[in-house]
C-alpha cells in the first residue's frame, strides 16, 4: 500500500512542476524600460496567479503628453510611479495584440477595481519581456474608466 502511494505521488510531481514551470515569473520583465500601451479589451481572465486582459491597440498608438503629470496612488511598496510615467515608450513591437498581466485577485479587490469587461477602454504602463518573445506587459499602473491603479502593491 504504501509502495503503491508513492508510485502516485511520483508520478504526479512532474504534472505538477511542468505548471509552476509555465509561469513565467516576474524576473523575466524589463524593469529599466517601462511600457505604455492602451486599447480596448478583446478578452478577460479574471483568475489566480493574477488577471490577464487581452487588448487590441491601435495602430495609431502615441505616449499621451501629460503622461509624466499624471496623479498616481500611494502603494504599500516603494514605487517611483512619476520616473516609470516620465520614461515610459511605446514598445518596439508593432503587434496589435497584447496581453496586460495585472495583480492578482486578492490586490484587485484591495484597490477596489470592478471585473473589467471585453470592450472596455484601458491604458497601462509596465514592462515587456526581457527576451521580447511574447506580446506581454506586466502591469505596474492601470487606467481605467478614468481612475488609476497601482499593482505592484496594496493601497497605502
């Protein structure tokens, strides 16, 4: 019986790890170039390890000029949301799809922020993939329905 046990609980290890390997954790982001991107949502997951919005962008996409004046939320953690607005740039890829990885469920309910739906219009600031492989942005500030949203911590 107990040999028996331990041939299933080996056997469903590698299952298991190959998810947890999928994530690609945070470390893989660019956190020296920030991101600006807006467009409405095509598609939501509101779900753990955190929520992914699907945007279409438009191909006439520019960094708003009053980006860097923008008001931004205190967070619990140490964040220079001014210098991520003021050297935010449009990402060199010129894909009309993206994928914004938010916070998880737990710190989008901290700040409040309602389920976002498909056609919702949204910008963000984040950063993309340090191999550039994907079409991919980790959020660090979300704007929607004219409000402001910091990620990368709970409200202050």
């Amino acid at each position: 019986m107990k040999r028996r046990s331990l041939v299933l609980a080996a056997a469903s290890v590698p299952a298991t790890m190959s998810t947890a390997w999928a994530h690609h954790g945070w470390g893989s982001f660019d956190q020296d170039h920030p991101l600006y991107l807006e467009g409405k949502v095509v598609s939501v997951k509101w779900q753990n390890p955190h929520v992914e919005l699907m945007i279409d962008v438009p191909t006439d996409l520019k960094v708003p000029a009053d980006l860097p004046k923008r008001a931004l939320p205190a967070q619990s953690a140490p964040v220079d949301g001014a210098a991520l607005l003021a050297k935010a740039t449009l990402p060199s890829r010129s894909v009309r799809q993206w994928e914004l990885e938010l916070a998880p469920l737990t710190r989008m309910e901290a700040w409040k922020i309602q389920e976002i739906k498909p056609g919702t219009q949204v910008a963000a600031v984040g950063f993309g993939q340090k191999d550039d492989k994907d079409a991919v942005i980790r959020v660090e500030y979300l704007f929607v329905d004219g409000k402001v949203y910091g990620l990368r911590s709970s409200p202050a």
